[in-house]
C-alpha cells in the first residue's frame, strides 16, 4: 500500500450447528462456567462463547451511556426543577453519544490504526453488511504488494476498494485518461488498486473453482470532485462519501448462494494482514 497509513483488520465469526449442542453439557464446558445463565435462557441454540463475549460488550455500553445520561438528567433536575428539560438533554446526550460511538467504533482491532479514510468507508459499508453484503476488510494479496481495504460482496458482485484521504486543498482533474491531484499524477496509484483487485480475482478464481469478476476502486476523501463516480484506466474512481450510492448501482447479478460462496472463499484467499 502507499503511503496513506491504511490499516488492516477483522475476519468475521459464525454460529455453530445448533443440532451439534446439547443440553447435557460437561461441567467443565467453558461456556457453561462463564455464561451459566445465558445456557439456560438458549437451550440448544449453541451460540459461541465468542458471540456472547461480543453481546456482553455491547450490553456494557449501552449501561454505561444510559447510567450517564440518567446521572445527568437527575442531577440537574434536582438543581433546576425542569424535570421535562433534564429528560430531553438526557435524551439528546443519548443520541448524540450513540451517533459519535457508532463512527468511531471500527472492526479494525485498536492496534492496528486504521485510517480516517478506511473508518469512513467502514461505516458506509456497515449499512451495505445490513442488506445482504459481506464485507472484509484489510486484507493481504499473496503474491502481490499491496492490501485490499474493503473486500465487498452482493447482489451486485464483488468489489476491491482502497479508502484515500487526500489533499482537499489540491482539485483533482481526469484529463486525457489520466488523473492529477493538482499538478500530480495519480495513475501509478490508480494501477496500484487495478493490479490487487486482478490478483484477488485470480486467487478467489482459483479457491472457487470458477472464474469471478472483481472490480477495483478508489474511494477519495478530501478534494472536491465533479463527479460521484467515474472509471479510468479500469478503476472506479469515487467520491469516499458516495461509496454506499455506488455499491447500490447497476443490477443484480449474483445470488444469495453465489455471494455467499465467494465471500469464504476470498476468506481464504485473502489472508487478513498482521
């Protein structure tokens, strides 16, 4: 990858076989001793100990933020009597709190330090995770280079997306095929995303038994674009905050089946980076 300080990251988990658990656990099952009550309340759903460490978290952040706005919203009734004013500022530091949280919040483990860009495209990329896309993020490219950012897979097919944060102060200009950041081409970088999308498709060709398409691109955040989308030299070139438009345009060409398929095997293919 260049020099835009880009992360790596998150390989997704999935439930065991609810027909492979059973009530009559061992005592010494590490499940039953650290979540005793949540065995009970699941019966044979056999979610992983590793699902109910996630939902755990989750429960505790959401008890820290309404234990604060509660706090808040007490103390300055008390200290005003505006009952009705303290319960809509408690409200609001809520949905406040929740809407910073959920642009901060990354798959993207701390340590690695993913970017700004990367993080703004996580969060687009969270809703497409809602409609049915599978997302990866920061994966290597065995025999290549570089790293992939955001490896996508829907309806619309597979996608390899690099998040850039450039200059804002710079316009960027497509002329004559070729794309300046003011008076710099960015063509070797453009080439750079063409050649890890190739070899990604052909690794994910070759896991998978057929052929698939993968198509590169460039999402940039910073400087202004007369466009929201635009391909050159074979690289979708996007405005960063048009990612989500983007992934939703054109039609549909793979099924729930097919989506599925590839996404395991780009899992495979597409080690995460360390």
């Amino acid at each position: 990858m260049d020099g835009t300080n880009l992360s790596d990251v998150e390989s997704a988990t999935r439930s065991n076989d609810p027909e492979q658990t059973s009530d009559n656990q061992e005592p010494d099952d590490p499940e039953t001793l650290f979540f005793p009550n949540q065995r009970k309340s699941q019966g044979n759903s056999g979610a992983p100990v590793y699902g109910a460490l996630l939902a755990n978290v989750s429960a505790r952040k959401w008890g820290v933020r309404i234990g604060t706005a509660a706090a808040i919203t007490t103390v300055f009734g008390l200290l005003t009597s505006e009952w009705a004013v303290s319960a809509t500022l408690g409200i609001v530091l809520m949905i406040a709190w929740t809407a910073y949280s959920s642009r901060r919040d990354s798959e993207i483990p701390r340590w690695r330090k993913p970017s700004s860009a990367q993080r703004r495209t996580e969060v687009q990329l969270k809703v497409m995770k809602q409609l049915g896309y599978r997302v990866l993020h920061a994966r290597s490219v065995p025999g290549g280079n570089g790293q992939i950012d955001h490896f996508i897979v829907g309806r619309r097919g597979a996608f390899s997306i690099d998040s850039e944060s450039w200059d804002k102060r710079l316009p960027l200009r497509n002329k004559l095929e070729k794309l300046y950041h003011g008076r710099f081409s960015k063509n070797e970088r453009i080439d750079e995303a063409l050649e890890e999308a190739k070899r990604a498709e052909e690794l994910i060709s070759a896991e998978l038994g057929r052929d698939i398409k993968v198509r590169a691109s460039l999402a940039i955040y910073g400087p202004g674009m007369s466009w929201d989308s635009h391909r050159l030299r074979g690289v979708d070139i996007i405005s960063g905050t048009k990612v989500r438009k983007w992934l939703r345009t054109g039609r549909d060409r793979l099924t729930e089946t097919e989506i599925e398929e590839i996404h395991q095997a780009a899992k495979k293919a597409l080690p995460p980076r360390h």
